[in-house]
C-alpha cells in the first residue's frame, strides 16, 4: 500500500480506537448523535468525493481506505460516510457541500432507485412548479438533504419539503434512517435530465468503496472470531483445536487476504471498472460467509447483542441487499468477460 494511504489507515484506526470501539454496540443501535457526525466530519471523511476525482480516481480510493477500517469497528458509521460522499458527488452548490462536509447537515442518495424496477419503489413528479408524492425505501431518510429521481427520470436534489414516512423494518445499519419520505416541495433542484444514467455513473464508481466495506467487515468479525476459538473450550479442549472448526475459518481468511492483497493491488493501480466489480462480487459474498461462520463458532452466544457477532451477519446482508444488484451486476460482469452480450436468457 502507498505511504499516504497507510498513513491514512493508521489515522482511521486512531479515531476507532478513541470513539468507536467502546461505543460500537451505541453506534449501531442508536441515531448516530450529532456530536459523533462532527467528530466524523471534523477528520474530512464526509467530503472525500466534494472535488472531481483525478483520473487515477484517488479520491475514490482514499475513500475505499477510510471506509474499510471503519467498517471493522462499526459498518453503519461507514455507511453514513459512503452516503454522504455519494451525495458529495452529485450536489453542485456549494453552500450545501460545505455544510455535509462540516457535518452540520446531512445529505443521501437514494440508491434503490437503481436496485429496484422502475415504478416500484415510490412515485415522484413535478406538479405546478412542486415535487409531490412519496419514495420508498430511503436509506439516510433522516438527511437534509435527498438526491433522488423523478418519474420523468430527472435527478433533483430535495433541499426542504418533505418528511419522514413509513419506518421500515431494518435488518442492519439501525443507527441510519431507513423509510418511505413524502414529498411536497418547492425547494428543489434539477440536476440532471438524465437522472438515470448521472446515477448510474456514481453508482459504478463505488464498486471499490462498497467491497472496501464488505473487506472491513470481514476483517472485524473473522478477527473476533479467532479470538473467541482460542479462549472457550468444549470438551477439554479449545475450540481451535477442533479440525472442521479452525479449517472452515482458515478457509475464509485466506480468502479475505487474497481479497485484500486484490484490493491493496487496485489501490496502486488506475481503476479498472471490471476488475472493481470482480472485487465488489467477491467481498460481499465473503462477508455474509464469514460473519455467518463467526456466528456459529460463537454458538448460542453470537446471537447477543453485547458479543458484537450478530451486527456483522446483519449488516453483511443489509450491505449486498441495499448497495448491490447482484443479477445486473453479474450480466455485466458476464459481458464483459465473454466480450458481447451475455447471461441475459
């Protein structure tokens, strides 16, 4: 890894060290206080992608960098990083950059209306000069600030105006906003007609952040697990001794290094969007494989909230379902290895 980014491990680690690790179980199950969303802002994680990237992407793996170590501590404070960079690389006005980047307001995108059929999540229209209706399934629906699409498939940036809807029932992030929002605003801004194809875009280029979250989260739960298997005992012996036990997770971290050294290798590397979705492919599915292992070796007592296990299988879920469509992704994926058109019948 370059030395700027692993001076920039070494300063995430330190702010996981002072004010997450012993507040993790708070961070997950509460609305993230304003005084840790300053604390967040105050080290510049929410205005990584303020600024156009450089044609290396730096800022996206910057990014990447910050949002792996702290998804090892507590993945909804990576979450709400990731959203409101996401934010950051649409909004235009500067105003309102700056106040997501001090972290006095909060901005979202609404990614579902990439992972879900049109029409289906919520309808959304320009009516006598306002924007009236409501969208469903809203991650950070607790923001300021919401770039979302129209039904005519603009993109707007909703800077006042709407509410709060029906709560959804969240499997992982509990600490982010997750519902419906309804809308009736004249205080909004178009930003591009082609919504669609302006989100895409950003969705695309955050392959590399949403697998350096899956990495993280990997990294935090296989290490608890390691450190629980050489600690409890069944029948006289240590639960690492057991063979089926310590090879299936040894199987896994071995995965996760080779992962790593991938993710370390695109880190030095021009970003290569084949190569970034392989990887966002592979560390989601690892994450819901190795948290789910980690659940078992921990038995009975992986399922309480205090030992920090079941967050992890949670959030691993949440992650490939809110940030990942894995059937699209996959038939692009497809395509391009086979160089034409494929996986589609």
């Amino acid at each position: 890894m370059e030395e700027e980014y692993e001076i920039l491990e070494n300063t995430v680690k330190d702010f996981n060290t002072k004010y997450v690790d012993n507040n993790s179980l708070k961070l997950e199950n509460e609305v993230m206080g304003k005084e840790f969303i300053k604390m967040l802002a105050d080290q510049g994680f929410f205005s990584m992608m303020a600024e156009e990237s450089d044609a290396t992407g730096s800022d996206v793996k910057a990014l990447s960098v910050v949002l792996e170590n702290l998804a090892k501590s507590a993945p909804a404070s990576a979450v709400k990083v990731l959203l409101a960079n996401a934010f950051s690389t649409l909004a235009k006005e500067r105003g309102i950059l700056d106040a997501v980047g001090n972290g006095s307001k909060s901005g979202t995108v609404t990614f579902s209306d990439l992972l879900m059929a049109e029409g289906q999540n919520g309808n959304l229209k320009i009516d006598n000069g306002r924007v009236k209706g409501e969208k469903e399934f809203v991650l950070g629906s607790d923001s300021d600030f919401v770039l979302t699409l129209l039904n005519s498939g603009e993109l707007v940036l909703l800077k006042s105006g709407f509410t709060v809807g029906k709560k959804h029932k969240r499997l992982g992030f509990r600490s982010v906003g997750f519902s419906s929002i309804i809308v009736d605003s004249s205080d909004y801004e178009v930003i591009a007609r082609e919504g669609r194809k302006v989100l895409r875009k950003m969705y695309e280029s955050f392959s590399i952040p949403i697998a350096a979250i899956a990495l993280g989260m990997s990294e935090g739960v296989s290490q608890k697990a390691l450190d629980y298997a050489k600690v409890r005992t069944a029948f006289g012996h240590y639960l690492k001794d057991f063979q089926p036990l310590a090879f299936d997770l040894t199987s896994l971290i071995a995965e996760m290094d080779i992962l790593k050294r991938y993710f370390h290798d695109l880190l030095s590397s021009p970003i290569n969007r084949k190569e970034a979705m392989f990887l966002k492919q592979k560390a989601l599915g690892l994450a819901k494989d190795i948290s789910k292992t980690s659940l078992q070796i921990h038995g009975g007592y992986g399922y309480l909230e205090d030992f920090g296990i079941e967050k992890f299988y949670r959030d691993s879920m949440a992650l490939s379902v809110l940030f990942h469509s894995e059937e699209n992704d996959m038939e692009e994926l497809a395509t391009m290895v086979f160089e034409s058109k494929a996986g589609f019948v």
